[in-house]
C-alpha cells in the first residue's frame, strides 16, 4: 500500500472518529436539572428521584417551590449527539448540600459545566457555584425562565453572580428542547474557545 493511499485513510480515520463528552449540569434544589436533561436526551434519561417525605420537609427548602414532589437523590444521566463527530454524556447532581459527597466522583473526567440557575433564588446558586469553581470546571450559566418571571438583564445578573466577563449567561426554559439545547451549545463554544 502506498503511503499517499495510507495517509489518506488515516485522515478519513481521524475524521469520523466520534468524540464523547462528559457534561455536569448542576444547580441548587429544584432548578430544572432533571427536567433539563430529561428534554434533551436522546435515549431513555437514568433517574434516580424518589419521593419527597416529611422527614425532608426541614431539610429541603421548598420556599418559592410549587409542585415539588420528588428529589433527585444520586444523578440523572442522558445522551445528546450534537453532530457526527460529538456526543455529549450529561450527568446531573443533586442540588442539596447533603449530596456534595457525590461532586468529587462526578467531576472527575468532566469537560465543563451548565449551571442552571432561578433568577428569582439567586444566592442559592453561590454554594454550587463554589463547588464547581473548587473543582476546576469550566462552566456557563444558564438562567432557567420559569412561569410568570420578570425577565432581568444578563449585566444584572452577571453582577448578582459575580461573573467573569467572558463567562457565558444564557437564559433557557428547561422543558424546551431547542432553549435547552442552545444553552448546551453555549457551554460547548465556551469550551471550545477556552482550548483553541
């Protein structure tokens, strides 16, 4: 075999290698992470909810909440091919204090972060977005619009979160395939950007 025809394969090789991605997407108790990865998911999303019991009813902090009745306890995972060259794996975390002890196994390989986050329960977001920063992880906000919220600024914002300039803010409603999906793609530029 000659080595033009050699070389050629091999940049045909390179080119339809897929490549997979771990994603976090993180956030505070109740901001739309399972329901986020639940709209994009291209195969049937892992779930790991169970009920919400009273023996709960002081830890979980449900002022703002409507309609809440099951927490995620261990993660959510699904599946999202973005083109044929890259497939993102996402991998939810449980937003409450009491399950940071699953970060530390869930960030090891991760190649960024969305966090969601209610515009409406801000300085809940602040202890997420401390762990994420604690790990190292890239990430980009993503502002899940719930119903009948007053839209605020992304300056604002970026000045309530104390973000970066180039940290990337995106709003998105987490039951929308395309909104979500644009904030993922918001993320992966990001990160894009950050390693070229």
């Amino acid at each position: 075999m000659d080595s033009r025809h050699a070389s050629g394969n091999s940049v045909h090789l390179q080119e339809s290698v897929q490549i997979a991605a771990k994603i976090l997407v993180v956030g505070h108790f109740a901001v739309g992470k399972t329901t986020f990865i639940g709209t994009l998911s291209e195969i049937p999303p892992l779930r790991t909810e169970e009920t919400m019991t009273q023996a709960g009813a002081e830890i979980d902090d449900l002022k703002g909440v409507h309609g809440k009745t099951t927490t995620t306890v261990a993660m959510d995972f699904g599946r999202l091919t973005l083109s044929d060259r890259l497939v993102l794996y996402l991998f939810g975390t449980p937003g409450q204090q009491r399950f940071v002890q699953v970060w530390e196994d869930m960030s090891r390989g991760a190649l960024g972060a969305l966090v969601l986050v209610d515009p409406e329960r801000l300085e809940e977001s602040f202890a997420i977005m401390d762990l994420v920063e604690k790990y190292g992880i890239p990430f980009a906000i993503a502002i899940n619009r719930f119903d009948g919220q007053p839209d605020r600024a992304d300056d604002e914002l970026r000045e309530a979160l104390d973000l970066l300039p180039d940290t990337p803010i995106v709003t998105c409603d987490a039951r929308d395939e395309r909104s979500s999906a644009n904030a993922l793609v918001a993320l992966v530029r990001y990160l894009q950007n950050r390693s070229s």
